[in-house]
C-alpha cells in the first residue's frame, strides 16, 4: 500500500508498506493494536489510524523521538489516503481469476481496483498481462464513465470502502 498525506501547500508525502522496516512494521502493529494482516486490512478501508501510523512510522525516521500520541494529522479525510499498489494489484487480479464470479461482478471488482489503485493504469495493464492471448478470460467490459451512475454506485447501504472491502479482501 501507498499512504500520502497532500500537505498545505501541495506537495505529497508518500510511504509504501513495501519499504518499511520490520521494526517499523511492529511499531505500527504496536500502536495500532492490531497484528500486520489487520493493519493491511485497515489501510484498505481508509482506517485512519492505520494511515496515521504508517505516516508516523516515516516522519520518525526524519524526528526518532516524536510519539504516536503526539502525532496527528490534520484534515485527513481530504489530506490522506492509502492506495493499492502494483503487487497487491497482481495477487487481488490473481484472485479474481480464480474466482468463478459473473462477468458483471468482475467488472465491478475491476472498477473499484481502478478507484483504489495507487496507479489506475496498473490495474488494466495487470489484468491484459494476466488474460493477453494465452489466458482464457475474456476482456472486462468497459467501465462507465465517473459521471454515469452504476447500479453498484446507486446502492446506498454500502459505501465505497464497504464495498471495496468486500470486492478486495483477497490476499488481506
């Protein structure tokens, strides 16, 4: 996963899961109360404590007495956010694969991979590697456009984050 907090001014802070440490990565399940595949899960739903202590994790590098209590993050329904990276794109794809869902719903897993990708770009150029001309999967249909609603984005029970947990549990 990628975190980024869009400071004042513009600029964006980015740390991936990827490059942090083991030290860090129980640092983050220390504070966070929960153990590493529940923190991943948390990223994937926006949790903002897990995206605060992923961002934590970073700043201490550049400040090692700052205190977790002590960190906040101000406006971060608008500032920060955790998108899917490549790699998790491949395994959550793999996944789909596997599956034997509806063609409908596997556009739709599809549509919110490309909503909660850190790149959107990965997510048709993972699924082409995967179903190109030895793969046996047909092409996803086309994706609406953001303005036109679709009968998952009328539902009004669930909201993005519930559904993209439930379309993207895999490998969590």
């Amino acid at each position: 996963m990628i975190v980024s907090y869009t400071h004042e001014d513009g600029t964006v802070e980015q740390v991936s899961t990827e490059e942090l440490s083991t030290v860090e990565s129980a640092a983050i399940e220390k504070v966070t109360g929960m153990d590493w595949a529940a923190v991943e899960r948390a990223l994937r739903v926006q949790d903002p404590t897990a995206m605060r202590a992923v961002l934590w994790t970073h700043r201490k590098r550049a400040n090692p007495p700052l205190r977790f209590s002590d960190f906040d993050v101000p406006a971060w329904k608008r500032r920060l956010r955790a998108r899917l990276e490549r790699e998790e794109i491949e395994e959550i794809v793999e996944e789909l694969l596997r599956d034997d869902d509806s063609e409908q719903a596997r556009d739709e897993a599809l549509h919110y991979l490309r909503k909660f990708a850190h790149d959107p770009a990965d997510v048709d150029a993972v699924w082409a590697e995967a179903t190109g001309p030895k793969g046996s999967v047909p092409p996803p249909a086309a994706v609406p456009s953001p303005a036109a609603p679709t009968p998952v984005d009328s539902l009004s029970s669930s909201t993005d984050a519930d559904l993209a947990t439930s379309s993207m549990s895999i490998g969590a």
